[in-house]
C-alpha cells in the first residue's frame, strides 16, 4: 500500500514537469529599444491627450446613452488625466526603471483605458 501512494505522488509530480517544457523562452528586446519603445509612446500620448475630448464622447455615449451629459464632463477630466499622467510616467520615470522590473505597462492600463486614444478597449 505504502509504494502505491508513493507511486501515485511521484507521478503527479512529474505530471506538473511536462507544463515546463511546454513553450520555448520569450527573446528579451534590447534594453535600449524597450526604452526607445516606452519614450515614443509617453510622447504620442502626450501630443495625442487632446483626441480624449472625442474619444470619451464616442464611449460615453455608447456607455450610457441616457445620463452621458452628466458623466462625460468627469470622464474627460479623468480620462484626460491619466493620459497625461501616464505620458509623462513613461516620458521620465518608466524608462529608468522598466528593464529591471521588466513591467513596461504603462497607468492607462490600470485604468483600463487603451494605451493610444485611437485604439480600441
């Protein structure tokens, strides 16, 4: 009885030893262009914050088609924010800390908001 069950747990272990072999290795980009990367993107943001007066237009309305007189003035204020904040987090701060913590999301993303006005949620 006692060699069944180690029988048993040894072959659930290896079970779990086939997931790791499963996927080849993701290739890491180089740290320059992950920086280059994180830049451009703080600056299209930056450049491209005004589209969020049409962006939340589309989406609030679609959102709430009833009330989105009313929720449209504090989403654009928010929404508008967070892009800016998240422009210049990725303009000054993410590119210095982004290759050793590799987490390169920008805040718009904590927010659930696209990363680029233009782009879909």
């Amino acid at each position: 009885m006692e060699k069944k069950v180690i029988l048993v747990v040894f072959g659930l272990l290896l079970l779990g030893s086939a997931a790791l072999f499963a996927g080849e290795p993701v290739k890491k980009d180089n740290i320059f262009k992950q920086t280059l990367a994180i830049e451009k993107r703080g600056f299209v943001n930056l450049v491209t914050c005004p589209g969020e007066v049409v962006y939340t237009f589309k989406s609030e309305k679609k959102a709430y088609p009833k009330v989105w007189p009313a929720t449209y003035l504090p989403r654009l204020l928010m929404n508008s924010a967070t892009r800016i904040g998240s422009s210049v987090y990725d303009i000054f701060l993410l590119p210095w800390y982004a290759p050793a913590m590799n987490d390169p999301t920008p805040l718009t993303r904590h927010f659930d908001m696209p990363d680029c006005v233009w782009k879909k949620e």
